[in-house]
C-alpha cells in the first residue's frame, strides 16, 4: 500500500501520516504529454538511469533503492517547466509490487511530493499539535473602548517552544497537501484557547474552503469542542479566506449554509484584495466584511484607496452588513473610516496580537481625532488636489481628437479657477504662434486665433519655460513692465495673468495660460502648482492624440498597400473581390444595377517582347490612369485584375452607362497613343472591353457576374480586339 499520504480514506484533516519515500520502493511517473516523457528520457539516458516505459499513457516507473525516489524526483523536477511540474502525476510504493486499485487516490503531482517530502518538521508539528493561538481585539469604532471580540491568528511552537510565524507553515502546509490537516489544528486551537480565557465577545477563526470535502462530516470536530466548551454558536464568526482564490463556489455555499444552519456567523476576510470581491459578495452574503490592512493603510492619503473604500463602505451599509477594518496604524485612518460609516475597528493602533486576549482597549474621542484631523490637513488638501486632478484629467482624456482635448482643457480650468479666460497658446516651429482654443467669460473679448510673431522668444524666454518654470503676474499695470508690452496687455484686457508651460518631454509645445480681465489677483501657491498637475495632464493627452493619429495614418497607409497594385497604385486583386462581395451584398438589398467592366491590353505579350518588362511596366501605369481617368463616382473601383488586364465596378449603374464608361476609357486610351508597332488591330496600344450588368439577389452567386464580364471580354477577342461586348449574365450563364 502506498505511503505517499497525508490522503486518508476517511477524512484528509484528520489523517498525518509520515512520509515513507526515504525506504526502498517503486516510483511511478506520469507525464501530461509525450514531448515531456521525451525530454524525461533523453536526460536520464545520459546518466544510465535504469527505468520502464508505460505505454497506456506517457510514463515510466522505477525500482528505487532507499531514499532514491526523492532524488529521481528533484533531478525530473529540475528538467520541467512550472506547469509540466504541477501536471505531472507520482505514485510511489513501498516495496515492489504493483499498484492496487485503493493506491491511485494517493496519486499527487510531482511539485506536491517533492513539497511533502520536505515537510517532516510540519509533519511533526502536525502530530504532536504545537501550536497555539493569538488574539487581537475588534472594537467598535465609534467607541474604541468597546471590544466587541477577537479574531484568532494561529502561530506555530518549534520543539524549544519558541513561536514560528505562519507565513512559511501556511506557504509549505498549501504546496504539500497539508492544508486540511492545519486549517482542522487552528480551529481546534482557537477554540480550546479562547474557551480557557474565559473572556466575552465574539470571535473570529479563519478557515480554508479548500480544506473542507464534507462540512458535516469535517467540521464535526469543531462543532463539538465548540459546545464542550460552553460557547454559544452566535459569538462565533467563521472568516472566509477571500483571498484563497477559490475554485468552487457552489462547494463554499454548501460549507457556508452549514455554518448559518448550525447558528455561527460569516465574514468574508481580506475583503478586496482577492479575486472577485464584489462578487462574492452577493453570491454569499456574509454577516461581516473585513476590509483588508492593503486597503486600509494610508486610506486617507491615498485618492484610489479612498475612491474605493468609500463605495465599499457605502454599498456594505445599504446591504446592511457589518464592516471590520483591519490594520489600523495611526489615528487618522481610523478617523477616516469613522466619518464614512465603518463598524469596527482592528489593528496595531488599538492592540497588537497576544497570546492572552486583552480585555481593555484604548479610546479615541473626537477631540484626539479632531487634534490627529488638524495635523493632517496639509496631507487632506494634498488628496483634495489629486482627487480634482484625477476628474479634471478623467473628463480630458475622454477623447483622442486634439480639438476636443484643448476645448475641455480650457473649459475645465476656467470653471476649477473661477477665472475670466483661459486659453491655450501653440507654438508653431519657427517659435510664432497663436491661440489655439479659449475658454471666456460673459463680457471679455475673445483672442481666439490671435496670431504672435515673437522672434526673439527663442533667445529670451524659451529656455525658462523649458525647464518647467511658471510666470504669475498679479496686476500688469504694477509689475514693471514695458510700455509696449503694458499696452499690448490693456488691449487685450489682461489684467492678471497665470502662465504655466505645456510640456512633452524637453519640446515646449505651448502655454497653458489664465487671464482676469478687469482686476488684480493674488495667485496662490496651491493654485499654481494644481495648475501645473492640470498642464502636466493636458500634455500627456495632446501626445496620446498626436500618438493616435499617426497610428491612424500609419495604419491607412498600410490598408492602402494592402490593397494598392505595387506596380501601377490602382486596387489590387484582393481588394477587388473584397469591394465586390461588399457591393453585391448591398445592391441585393438595395435591388439596383450593379455593372462589371474586364479590361485586357491588346497583344500585350508582343510589346513585351519588344520594348522589354520595363517599358511594358511602365504601358500598364499608364493604361492604369487612363481607365481612373474615366470613373466619375467615389464608389467606382479601378482594379488589376491580373496580368494586363484590369476590372471596373460600376455600382448603381446601368448597361447603357456602363457601356459609356466602357467606350470613354477607350477614348482615353487612345489619346495617349502609346506605340504599339507590333500590334495587329492599331499602331498604339489598345483595350478590349468585357461589360455585363446585373440587379443581385440572393439566390444568385456574385460569379454570375464576373463570368458575364468574362465571357463579354473573350467575345471582344474574338471580333478582333479593340472593341466593347456587353454581355447577357442569363446568356453568358447558358453558354457555359
């Protein structure tokens, strides 16, 4: 019988047993796929390991000398990659007899052995139970004095008695299997724990979902030393593991339904920083939330952690479910989630974790957190600035046309600033330049469009706006300017100004300026450096537009190679058949003519053959502008159709046009007179011309068409060339 456990027949979590690996015995190995079992058996050949190849499935099996089969395992583990790892399935044997049909459910993967066979001092710990339980209070947080209980955080002994933190036993006990068997010790400890410390409230214990196969039957245990020990069902509070990433939720319902038909509560623990929080949270609807420390910490400095913590909290108080706030270190988060509505508070500011559960707890009345308040209020305004910023840039970035980002700029700052106007001032690359966009007040002139040719702003001011400096005049008339200056000023009603630069990178795209037209201002620094942030913004979405837009031409340019002929720029064949299939479609619905125009160079081989590839090449660019010449409509399409001959599509048009615009592109043709010496119908280059026209529907195929074409441009051939056929679709459709 296998000794790979801890798997037990009965119940994992009640099941530690050691290891046997380090005894003589057979390891199986089987692969997800034979490229694996290639790799596997390439490398073992190297090293003359001995082995049988299973062939039912990718695998091999070897006979393993005492402590062996851990060796095999590490050298295979090392040549995986991290899925072939964890997909990879061992079963080891003790002896060497075949494996039975009760060995397979001790089959786990190799990243599992290899774990569990590292995990003898967890095991031990298992065993002997060394562990024990430490408490950290939950109060209420309007009243912090008021514990309302406990949650209890599980902490391992080594053989000294010293503590182990239940990082590195939480980590090993999960890639070893083991996690059933701690998550059965920590409730068990919980409980015994707090029952001999005999204090009031609630409390808190973890647990896995993972670690339960049958609540009923897994959790008997619990529910038994919980009523051994006197505790009524309603103070204890089971805490999802919200984080664990779960992988069955109708498994996690069924455990959750147990605990609330046995009369325990439910919280959902390290509330947001899992993987489906919202979620989960109207699939189970818990008692509590706790919201997790990585949301919480800095809470009040933070705008994102803000933004959604508020709306947690506002959506938990609707839903009338209680919220624990974990990992309170200073009393400014705690004054934060006091404001907003939180229920109760935890963490290192009220009490650190001991092991005996303490009984009093600080409290922090208004006047502290009003005195925590004041200091802070430079952190607050500094979060107030962000939060505006981040609206501000939010409603600037909701487009990528250049045009609607400068308008929405101005817009937006006039509006934040309660100024006269605020425009936005472009550079051009000779350092001239002009209002690009303005945003104005009722009774101030507008200088939209207001053209400077400064050329001394390169020598004089560029530099200094280049390197980020901003200019704040608070009254013109008393700054000391110059009397040209002064006078341009007055004429244009700027009586205060606000100038900061729009930057990308080192190029000084523009200005970014603010104006009051009729009075002083005084310019606060706080006002000067949001509009910095705000300009900062602005840049950031002028380059994602002028990004957009290049991408944009960039791509038209690739769609038009795509679908250009390289060698005389008219549509390509495969922009000819997509452009047929769109129209065909659209004239069956619209039930209107759709005309084909197949065109071949008369005796083009003959001019090959005598002027050479290059001047054909150059015939069939020019054969090419003849027939765009003609087409009149933006959705005509002159294509090569191949070779020397090209195509037309007229739709919405007729035979009698189409037989026009065939008999036109004749007319143009011969207005080129490109020799043609060996020609046998003319001394210049000629057409023969295939026209058919048809009204499509849906019972038709669109090669009824182009073979109508088709057989109209091989009747033109045999007329002798230099002519037009039209062509019947219903005759061509019988001659074929």
């Amino acid at each position: 019988m296998s000794q790979i456990c801890p798997i037990s027949k009965t119940c994992a979590c009640r099941n530690v047993t050691r290891c046997r690996t380090k005894e003589a015995g057979r390891l199986f190995l089987w692969f997800p796929m034979p490229h694996t079992l290639k790799k596997v058996t390439s490398y073992l050949q190297e090293f003359t390991v001995e082995y049988e190849l299973m062939h039912e499935r990718p695998g091999m099996s070897f006979h393993c000398r005492p402590g062996q089969s851990l060796e095999i395992a590490r050298n295979v583990a090392q040549l995986l990659a991290p899925r072939e790892l964890k997909e990879t399935q061992v079963l080891f044997i003790q002896g060497s007899i075949e494996p039975q049909l009760h060995d397979f459910s001790d089959i786990a993967s190799l990243q599992r052995f290899i774990k569990l066979n590292q995990s003898d001092w967890l095991v031990e710990m298992l065993a002997t139970e060394r562990f024990t339980s430490y408490f950290q209070p939950i109060v209420s947080i309007k009243d912090t004095s008021q514990i309302y209980g406990y949650e209890s955080l599980l902490r391992g002994l080594d053989e000294e008695g010293n503590l182990l933190l239940p990082g590195p036993i939480l980590e090993l006990a999960t890639e070893a299997g083991l996690l059933p068997q701690l998550d059965r010790v920590a409730r068990l400890s919980a409980i015994a724990q707090f029952s001999r410390h005999q204090v009031s409230g609630h409390i808190f214990i973890n647990f896995t979902p993972t670690a339960l196969y049958d609540p009923a039957f897994c959790l008997r245990s619990t529910v038994e030393a919980i009523d051994q020990a006197g505790i009524s069902h309603e103070r204890i509070v089971f805490e999802v593991v919200e984080s664990d990433n779960l992988q069955d939720l109708d498994h996690l319902k069924t455990v959750l339904q147990y605990y609330r038909d046995t009369g325990f509560l439910v919280a959902l623990d390290d509330f947001g920083s899992g993987y489906s929080s919202l979620n989960l949270l109207h699939q189970l609807r818990p008692d509590f939330i706790k919201l997790d420390i990585g949301l919480i910490t800095n809470v009040h400095q933070d705008l994102y952690k803000a933004s959604i913590t508020e709306k947690l909290l506002e959506i938990t108080q609707k839903l009338n479910i209680q919220t624990v706030a974990e990992g309170i270190e200073c009393i400014e988060e705690l004054n934060w989630l006091r404001e907003r509505g939180a229920t109760f508070a935890q963490g290192y500011l009220i009490a650190k974790p001991g092991a005996v559960p303490v009984t009093t707890t600080p409290q922090f009345d208004p006047i502290a957190l009003t005195v925590a308040s004041a200091n802070s209020q430079l952190v607050q305004h500094q979060s107030e600035s962000e939060r505006i910023v981040a609206a501000v840039t939010q409603r600037i970035r909701q487009s990528l046309e250049l045009d609607e980002i400068l308008q929405t700029t101005v817009d937006e700052v006039r509006q934040l600033f309660e100024v006269d106007r605020v425009v936005i001032y472009q550079f051009k690359s000779d350092w001239s330049g002009l209002v690009a966009v303005e945003s104005l007040a009722e009774g101030c002139i507008s200088i939209l469009g207001f053209h400077v040719m400064d050329t001394c702003f390169k020598s004089t001011r560029a530099a200094y706006y280049q390197q980020g400096n901003t200019k704040a005049i608070k009254d013109t008339q008393t700054a000391g300017l110059s009397p040209c200056h002064l006078d341009l000023l007055r004429s244009l009603q700027i009586r205060a100004n606000l100038v900061v630069p729009i930057l990308q990178q080192e190029r000084l795209w523009g200005l970014l300026i603010a104006h009051q037209c009729r009075h002083p201002r005084q310019w606060q620094q706080s006002e000067i450096n949001l509009f910095n942030q705000l300009a900062g913004q602005a840049a950031i979405a002028i380059q994602q537009s002028e990004l957009y837009h290049q991408l944009q031409q960039a791509n038209q340019e690739l769609q038009r190679l795509a679908s250009s002929d390289g060698l005389t720029q008219v549509a390509n064949r495969r922009c000819f058949d997509d452009t047929f299939t769109v129209e065909w479609q659209r004239l069956a619905r619209e039930q209107d003519s759709l005309s084909l125009i197949l065109c071949d160079v008369d005796y083009f081989k003959l001019y090959n053959d005598t002027h050479g590839h290059l001047a054909g090449d150059d015939a069939l660019r020019q054969v090419a502008k003849a027939i765009s010449r003609t087409v009149k409509h933006a959705t005509d399409l002159v294509a090569r159709y191949g070779g020397e001959e090209f195509a037309v599509i007229l739709p919405n048009t007729d035979m009698e046009r189409a037989i026009a615009v065939a008999r036109d592109i004749q007319t143009n043709l011969n207005a080129l007179q490109i020799p043609h010496p060996h020609s046998h119908v003319s001394e210049f280059i000629t057409l023969s011309l295939g026209v058919a026209t048809i009204i499509p529907h849906s019972q038709l195929s669109p090669a009824t068409l182009i073979a109508a074409a088709d057989q109209g441009l091989y009747q033109a051939k045999a007329q002798g060339r230099n002519c037009v056929v039209q062509m019947d679709c219903e005759d061509a459709y019988l001659s074929k």
